[in-house]
C-alpha cells in the first residue's frame, strides 16, 4: 500500500484541513471575483475547503476535459491527482512532477485546437452526432453541454480574468453556397439562444463579404450566411491558466503513464477514476469505437501587411452539401496578434507527419487565400497539427462502477468542456454516495 498521497504546495488541501474561501474583503482589497455559472471560484483555492477524510478522486489525462472536471471536483471539496502521460507545453508555473523534456516536447490536441465555440454539430463535416442507435450521447446532449459552456465562456469573458484565461466573445459569421440543408434546423435553434444572432440573404451576405474583405471565385459563390456571438479561446493560454488554478486549488499534476486503471486506483487510494485519456480509451479500456481524425491549421501573424487587414471576427465556411462546395475553410482570430487558418480533416491518419509543403496543407492555404485574398500578405507563424479524439458513439460522459468516463469529445473538445465536466463531476458523487450508503449498511 503506498503512502498517503502529499503534496509541498501552499494550498494543497493535503496540508491543510480547513481554509476560509470567498471570506470578508480586507478594506482596500479588490472584492473576489463573482463565482461562474453560481459554483465555480476563480481563485486560487478550492471553494469548499476538502478535510483529510475527503474523497480522493483520481483524473487521467491531462487536456481540457480533465482539468475542468478538476475544477469542478475541487471547488466541491474533494482531494484530486492528475496523471497524464502529456501536458500541455504552455510556458507554466504549475508543477509536474516527473514531466521531463520528452513528456513535454510536443503540444497536446487541447492546445492547437482553434478553440471556437461552436453550436453542436460543429462545421467539420463529420456526422457522427447524426448517429442513432448505440450511441453514448445524442445531438440534444451536446447541445445542452455546448450552452452551459457557452454561459460559463460568456461570464468568464466580462471580467479581467477573461484575459487572464484568453476567452473574448467574437462575431462568427458562416457562410453558405445555397440552401442550408441539414444546417437549417441549426439556424433556426440559433436564433433563440439570445447570443446575437442575424440572418442574412445572399444581399445581405453579399454585403457582409464585401466589408470582410472576403473576395474571389469562392466568395463569388455564397448564398446565404448568418452571423453571432461565439467565444473564441486562445487554448495555450487557457491550458497555462486551468493547470496553475488546479494546482492552485489543490490538484496534483503528475506525468505518468497509465495501463491499468484498476492498479492506478489501488496505488493512489482513489474512492473514484475519471478517465478523460482521449484516444488512449482505445486501448485502456478497451472502447473500439475511438478514432482519430488529424486536423491541422496554419498560424499567421494577426496584424497589417501589405494587403492583409488585421482579422477581428472569425469566418466559417462549413461543410454543406451543395454545388460550389470545395472543403471547410476556418479562420480565427484566437488571440489579438494570432489568426488561426484551416481546416484538414483526416479520418484514422494517425501520423503527425505533415509540413506546409504537403498537399493537402498546400490546398487548405490555397482555399483560405482564394476566400480572403488578403492572406497572400500575411506573416506566416507555422504549421500545427494534432488527433481529433472522435468516437463513433458520440461523446462518452458515463460511470462504470468505481469509473467514470469523460471521453470522445472529437474536434469540440472546448465546446463541451464545461458542459461535459458538470455533468461528470456529478456522477463522481453519484458513485461517493452509493459508497457512503454501502459502508453505513455495513456497520449495520
């Protein structure tokens, strides 16, 4: 039996017992920040202070569906550890113990990801919400996880910690070559989210494009397009700020790899296992329907240059089945200096083998330029790439006995992070309590 589980920090809850949260203000101090969505703290300590008695509940994986299941866990007052074969490569003043230079050499899937908040099904192409049968989740299930996030971006945007976290509201705008088809029910579920919604006809898009700055043979083709609020998060930035507060609160962040979770939950004494390993449930516990699908986008330099105009809202051209329709092109500003070009979508590639001077990176320039000429000016930052992890039973946020599972969230990882960590640390206490009423039963 290991020893119990220690840590040196200043605000392990492990060192102690009881701390004050969200007291009185000091005269002169600047008031806490309000609580996101009535439940979660910003500040650097658990919102209820957990005791040595607390659950301890084992995370693995260290991407954006662990650390905000984390928080969650944290501001409820349970003791967590954080095992992860890879973190985030984010400059950080969070502690890994264990992480070397190989465990932190390559950015994981949370951080290249274009970050953009999107009404589920998100624009890639891929139907696999559409799927009826056997499934983990359904489209209603996203939806419900994609506006609790929404909410909580959208709050967390309003206060000086937005910039602290890399979260703005931007205008998203989408554009269409003619009817919108299977995007029709999207569009008239939009309009009542109170998020800003305008429709427009192929006059009103066609005056969209022009003060864009949009232009070429594909603009030449749009019909239709609408436009809304969206958050758009910058992920380095954000998965900095999500591991320095869940240590801060509390959390151990440790790189280490996983291959039985049966033996993880023995050695670190865990009431309960969240499993957010991504493509890696695959193998560790065994779910065929994990995939990956590899996407890539080109980072430029967001600032005037020559033709180019510095991007200020984020532009969308989804995937639709219509005539004209040529690939998705995504464009992004995901902080105020870096725009975000795509997309690549690549089912089963498994490789992180691409360049800019591969084909397919090529064609998704050459789209995103004939779309917004202004791009051939444009500073060139470089190449990133990463695995989707999709699963063809939709997103799996389910408990199995002792575990639960927070896993296939696809290319909408950010989208439903909050929604999805919610909804997890829920069932984290379903299986607390049911422990509980066990243990009392017994002493009967």
């Amino acid at each position: 039996m290991p020893s119990p589980i220690t840590s040196s920090h200043p605000h392990s809850p492990w060192t102690s017992e009881l701390r004050h949260t969200h007291s009185a203000d000091p005269p002169g101090q600047p008031p806490d920040p309000p609580l996101l969505l009535s439940h979660l703290s910003l500040l650097p300590r658990p919102l209820q202070s957990p005791s040595s008695s607390s659950a301890h509940i084992l995370l693995l994986g260290g991407g954006v569906s662990s650390l905000m299941t984390s928080w969650h866990l944290l501001d409820r007052g349970y003791r967590v550890t954080i095992l992860s074969t890879s973190w985030s490569t984010s400059t950080s003043r969070a502690v890994v113990p264990g992480a070397g230079h190989g465990s932190l050499s390559k950015p994981i899937t949370s951080q290249i990801a274009a970050a953009l908040w999107e009404y589920p099904p998100g624009g890639c192409g891929l139907t696999e919400i559409e799927t009826k049968d056997d499934v983990y989740s359904d489209v209603a299930t996203y939806r419900r996880w994609a506006l609790e996030s929404f909410r909580f971006y959208q709050e967390l945007a309003e206060l000086p910690q937005g910039g602290e976290f890399g979260v703005m509201m931007r205008e998203l705008v989408q554009f269409f070559m003619g009817e919108l088809g299977k995007n029709e029910e999207k569009r008239e579920e939009i309009t009542g989210l109170g998020i800003g919604y305008e429709g427009f006809d192929e006059k009103g898009i066609k005056r969209v494009i022009k003060e864009l700055g949009v232009g070429g043979d594909i603009a030449e083709k749009v019909k239709k397009g609408y436009r809304h609020k969206s958050p758009v998060v910058d992920s380095d930035q954000a998965m900095r700020f999500l591991m320095e507060l869940v240590e801060g609160k509390g959390g151990r962040l440790v790189a280490r790899e996983v291959t039985s979770l049966e033996e993880a939950r023995r050695e670190y004494a865990a009431d309960v296992v969240v499993n957010c390993t991504g493509l890696s449930s695959a193998t560790l516990v065994r779910d065929e329907s994990v995939y990956p699908v590899r996407g890539a986008v080109i980072r430029v330099v967001n600032k005037d240059r020559g033709s180019f105009r510095k991007v200020t809202e984020a532009m969308l051209v989804p995937s639709q089945e219509t005539e004209g329709f040529e690939g998705v092109i995504l464009i992004v500003p995901r902080s105020e200096n870096t725009l975000q070009v795509g997309s690549i979508v690549q089912e089963n590639e498994w490789e992180l083998d691409l360049t800019m001077e591969s084909p397919e990176v090529k064609e998704m320039w050459d789209r995103a330029v004939r779309f917004l000429p202004g791009l051939k000016d444009a500073q060139i930052e470089g190449l990133a790439q990463g695995l989707r992890p999709f699963s063809r039973k939709n997103v799996r946020v389910k408990r199995e006995g002792w575990m639960v599972h927070n896993y296939g969230h696809g290319g909408s990882g950010w989208t439903l992070a909050v929604g999805c960590a919610k909804e997890a640390a829920g069932l984290v206490e379903e299986v607390i309590r049911e422990n509980k009423e066990r243990d009392n039963r017994a002493k009967l």
